[in-house]
C-alpha cells in the first residue's frame, strides 16, 4: 500500500525519482514497470504498478463503447497512458506532454493513494488541499451515505 505526500524535484529532463520508501515495493508488484496516465478530473497525472493498472485495463477494455461516457474514459485514460521503467537509480521519465498536462515544473508532490500514486505540481496540490480541507471543514452534507456511517 502507498502512502502518504512527498515533495520531490522533477529533473531538466522530466526524470521523477521514485521515494526510496516505495521502490522495492513497486519493484515486487511490477517488476519496475509502471503505466502513468492523466486523471480526467484533476490535472494530476496518475502512477500505477502495472499489475495494477492491467486490472483497469481489463475492466475499462470491456466497456461498451457505444455509450459515450464509456469511450470518452477509454479514449482519456487509455489514450493517454504510459509504459514507464524505473531505471536503477529509481527514476521515470515524466514524458513532455504528460508534464504539460498536469502542469508539472521543477517541484513536484508525488501523493499515496493506496494502490496508485497521483502526481501534482506542488502548487497544485497545495491549493487542492486547502480547499479540500476548508470544504471538510465546512460542511458534512457532501458525504456518501457510505462516509457518514465510517468510523475513523
């Protein structure tokens, strides 16, 4: 499981390091090859174990393409991902138009969302926070029934 924000540093040359914390476990699950794509909500980019991401593969594949939400999502997430090796250094290579996508410069947080990462500029995610977290704050009434009844 990947947990947890980290800061990092995206190179000249788009090259991310992997956290140290992370690496042997995406080296078990995936043998060092991940598949990075966008998420279509937010302009992050989104860092699976390729074991991972070929479920979703799978699953997305055997949607009915006639129905348009399903092929707009094939076309997003499938159109736009990418094989990636970790090198032996524990670096990707963040390819231009996936950086230019999310917005990604020189600082980059790299976010644990379990069974995938999320990639955001920092200054993205910052202001994503906040304002996630003043909407928290706010009010419960956008909760799942699901949520409202977790203990935590």
């Amino acid at each position: 499981m990947f947990l947890g924000v980290t800061s990092l540093n995206l190179d000249a040359k788009g090259r991310l390091q992997i956290p140290a914390k992370h690496r042997e476990r995406l080296r078990d699950a995936s043998g060092s090859r991940l598949i990075i794509t966008i998420d279509p909500r937010e302009k992050c980019l989104w860092l699976y174990p390729e074991s991972e991401w070929r479920e979703i593969e799978r699953k997305l594949a055997k949607l009915p393409t006639m129905k348009g939400s399903n092929q707009m999502l094939q076309r997003l997430l499938l159109g736009h991902a990418q094989e990636v090796d970790m090198d032996s250094q524990g670096r990707i290579l963040v390819s231009a138009d996936l950086r230019d996508y999310a917005g990604l410069g020189k600082r980059v947080s790299m976010v644990g969302e379990g069974h995938k990462f999320e990639i955001w500029s920092e200054e993205s995610w910052t202001a994503k926070r906040e304002e996630w977290l003043k909407q928290a704050s706010d009010s419960d009434s956008d909760l799942s029934e699901e949520l409202q009844n977790l203990v935590l």
